[in-house]
C-alpha cells in the first residue's frame, strides 16, 4: 500500500469517528429534549455535559482530518528525491 492510501485510509477512519460522534451528538439533543419536556433538569444537565464532550472530539476529529489533508498535500507536492 503506498504513503497516499495509506494517508486516505487514515482521513478515512477519521471522517467515519466523526461521523458516530455526530449520530452520538443528534442523540444526545434528541434525549435532553425530551428531559427538558419533562422538566428533569439534573439529567439535562448532565446530557448538556455528555453533548459537550462529544461537540469536542468531533472538534479533535476535524483538527486530526485538517493535519493529514495538509500532510498528504505537502507529500503530494514534493518532488520525487531518487
């Protein structure tokens, strides 16, 4: 497997770790909704706490994905040394 499928692969796994974290995130919503509805604020509190987590790690997983584009596009550039 060559250095740029490796990288894509990488980009790849990434891209999909974000994806779950936002499925997470959309779930999380959809229940503090529903304890807010209930006037339970103890657990929306602590859903509020869990979203903000998730809101982070895909905030890392952007950041992680932006540092391999950027490498795989400094590879890509660089001429072929013999």
């Amino acid at each position: 497997m060559s250095y740029i499928e490796e990288m894509l692969e990488e980009i790849l796994k990434l891209v999909y770790r974000e994806y779950r974290e936002i499925v997470e995130i959309e779930r999380l919503t959809c229940e503090l909704e529903e304890r807010l509805n209930h006037s339970d604020r103890k657990s929306a509190n602590l859903i509020l706490e869990m979203r903000q987590s998730e809101m982070e790690r895909v905030s890392q997983a952007k950041r992680a994905i932006s540092e391999l584009l950027e490498l795989s596009l400094i590879h890509i550039s660089e001429p072929t040394r013999p």
